[in-house]
C-alpha cells in the first residue's frame, strides 16, 4: 500500500501532489523497476479521490517515462536510464 499525502487545501492540484510524491519514491528507489502501482480505481478508493485524478497522474507519470502501462492491465515502473551532461 503506497502512503501519501493529501492535502485538499493545497494549492497544488491533487492529482500533481500524487505524481510529485510518485517520483520521489522512484528516484530514492522505493518504488523499483518492475513495481506493480496500486490500480486507478483502488488508490482512488482509499483516497477518497475521483478516479480521473489518479488517472490523470498516472498519464503524467506515463508521459514523463516513470511507468508503462496497458489498457485494463496494471502500471509498472519503468526501468529508467540515468543519463549525464558532458563537460567540455
């Protein structure tokens, strides 16, 4: 079960809030290549959320190469490359 926090108050949008703190556990390795994420409907359930806005994050983490995903299958995390800047 992936915890985070919500805060509906916040001026972030909820579904921003859910991808930020998506990421971080990617890149400190808390969530690992191959990790199976919650579907859209659970999270939305145990967060009380409307489903578009996990999906709407989901489709962010999608765009930015965090996850693959297959229609009416699960979202795995993707192996990423790191990749460096060189110095001239």
């Amino acid at each position: 079960m992936l915890l985070f926090s919500i805060d509906s108050r916040n001026k972030v949008p909820i579904y921003q809030q859910i991808l930020n703190q998506l990421i971080q556990l990617i890149e400190k390795n808390a969530l690992k290549p191959g990790d199976r994420l919650p579907s859209t409907r659970n999270l939305a359930s145990q967060y009380e959320l409307n489903r578009n806005t996990v999906y709407k994050a989901y489709q962010e983490l999608w765009s930015l190469g965090y996850i693959e995903s297959m229609s009416g299958s699960y979202s795995i995390v993707r192996a990423r490359k790191k990749t460096t800047i060189k110095k001239n």
